[in-house]
C-alpha cells in the first residue's frame, strides 16, 4: 500500500509536460500536468498538436437541410409580412445578385446579398415605400438564428464523440472553426465547449479574403498565436496545425499552402456530403450561389488541392487518429 502511494505521488511530480503512453497494442494515453498537478498551471504547455481546426458546412453538419430549414422559416417570416417568395425564387435572386456583382469586379458578403435578395423579393409582392428595413433585418435574423438551430440538429452522429476525443487526446491545443459563411459553433450549445474560437469570412476584419484566399488562414493563425501566447502554449521550433475539411480548394489546398497540414474530411454518401456536386456539369444544390465561372476555378483548384492532401478520412471517427499519426510523423 504505501508503495502505491509512493507511485502515485511520482507520477504527480513529473515535471514533463504531456505523460504519453504509446505502443502498437496500447492506446496513446494524452494527461495535462496542470489537472496531475495543480502546482504547475503557470509552467508553459507542450503539446504535439497545437492548432486544430475545423470547416463547418459539410464537415460537422450537413449543409442542405440546414439550409432549407433556414430558408423556410425566413420564408415564413416573410409570409408574414405578405412576401409570397418560393426558396426557388428566392435562390435564384441570390444567384442573379452574386453573377452581376461577380461581372462588374464587385464582392459582396453573403450577409449583404441575402439582405438585397430579400428586399429584393419584398418588392414583388409589396409596395416598396412600406417596406422598412426593420422588416429586412427581422427576416435575415430568423435566418441566422434557424441556420444555427437547424446546424444542431443536424450534426453529424459522430461529430461531438470525435471533437471528445480530440478535446482528451489534445487537452491543450487550440481549436478553431475557420468557415466562409454565418455558421458559428458558439451559437449551438452541444459543440461550443469544443472551440477556442471561429474566424468567419464574412468577419470585418476578413471580408473580402474569404477561402481560399490566405488571408482568412493569416488571421486565424494570429488569433492562434494570441492565444497560445495567453494560455503559455509552448509551440517550439515547428508548429503542428492541422485543419481538416470537406472542401479540396477551400479547405486542403488553402490552408496547406498556409503551413496546415490538411485533412480531407470525404465522408460516405450516408452523410449527404455536396461538394460532389460542385461541378461544372452536374445541377447545383438549391441552396448554392455559385456562378459557372466560380465552378470552373473551383475545377482547378481541386485538381490542385489533390496532391496536398495530408490524410483522407470518410468517416469522423477516424479523425482522432488521423490526427495522432500526423502529430507523431512531425518533428517535435
């Protein structure tokens, strides 16, 4: 008995930063020294993995029902107002504002084009000189708050196990939602726990440098470093960040050419997955904006992305371990 105790006092008082037990047969075991020992919460932290990150659309969640349930209840609001838009039509207003924004040279956030869009399907059914933009907003605001709602719901079955075990492998790291649209992991209460933060495209101090432009990777990695720096992340000589994705050019190819080492998150039909269907030659989601000119770079851009890919995964259970195996291939 009093050897036990003399063990446990010991493995205590190590003074290494992560215990790891490792074989073939036994579990990587992963143990913060500031839950072992109090007495060490000030010391700084070294990790394998220091920054992981995350796309949300099609990589946590599945983005068509989500945006349909978004749509319908904006929809209704709408309807209230005596606004009679269809999601077709509506879509494909949103469609006509980004194409004619796109052949003047213009950029515009997707805030800005549903809110044109919604006036602009306001108009139709109502006298314009009543419509307030009270009523715009009302109507966008049931939009984002249904998105995040419906984004909930319908997380993928193994989305919150996965980020679990991520959380217990890498109690340490830094994890952060990179996305280009309004979703927002804090604003659906299951998963936010999970977050350090999110970095959005349609952020003021992003816009216009949205996937996969570098910019929105650049910032991220400034709040990464903010962070690191307030929680005593010790990064050293290499950082380890890993960002993981369903989208080739956006997510693989973008955030590689950043330093990422990217994960390709191309789950079974059984998730309901679309970036299969962003194709020059195959009909578009009902939700989606994109013009033929944004397809065909996209085109390149995968093709591109391809040969960038770090580990492919197709299902998120196999991410812990993808992960682990790319935080043990890394120079320390």
């Amino acid at each position: 008995m009093i050897r036990n105790y003399i063990l446990i006092f010991c493995f205590l008082s190590l003074h290494s930063t992560v215990f790891s037990f490792h074989s073939s047969s036994f579990p990587r075991l992963l143990i913060r020294r500031d839950i072992a020992c109090p007495k060490l919460r000030n010391c700084p932290v070294t990790l394998s993995a220091h920054f992981i990150s995350f796309d949300l659309d099609d990589t946590i969640f599945p983005v068509a029902p989500v945006m349909h349930d978004a749509n319908n209840a904006m929809l209704k609001h709408l309807k209230s107002f005596g606004c009679a838009t269809t999601q077709d039509d509506f879509q494909k207003t949103m469609r006509k504002i980004r194409s004619e924004m796109t052949k003047e040279g213009k950029v515009m956030r997707y805030t800005e084009i549903r809110l044109s869009a919604i006036r602009m399907e306001m108009e139709k059914y109502m006298d314009p000189s009543r419509i307030c933009h009270k009523q715009i907003l009302e109507s966008y605001d049931v939009w984002e708050a249904n998105r995040h709602i419906a984004a909930e719901k319908y997380l993928y079955s193994d989305t919150i196990p996965m980020l679990e075990e991520i959380k217990i492998n890498h109690p340490g790291a830094i994890i952060a939602a990179i996305t280009n649209g309004k979703g927002n992991p804090f604003e659906m209460k299951s998963i936010c726990n999970y977050f350090d933060f999110c970095t959005s495209g349609e952020d003021k101090n992003v816009f216009p440098y949205r996937k996969p432009h570098k910019g929105i990777y650049k910032i991220a990695l400034q709040r990464f470093e903010e962070l690191s720096q307030r929680k005593g992340l010790h990064v050293g000589s290499k950082l380890c960040w890993i960002h993981i994705g369903d989208d080739l050019a956006n997510d693989i190819g973008a955030s590689a050419r950043c330093g990422a080492n990217p994960i390709w998150v191309d789950l079974g039909d059984d998730y309901g997955q679309t970036a299969s269907k962003r194709s020059t030659i195959m009909a578009q989601p009902s939700w989606s904006t994109l013009t033929k000119d944004d397809l065909q770079k996209r085109k390149i851009l995968d093709n591109e992305a391809k040969l960038l890919i770090s580990k492919r995964v197709t299902k998120l259970s196999m991410l812990p371990t993808a992960i682990r195996e790319i935080s043990e291939s890394l120079p320390q």
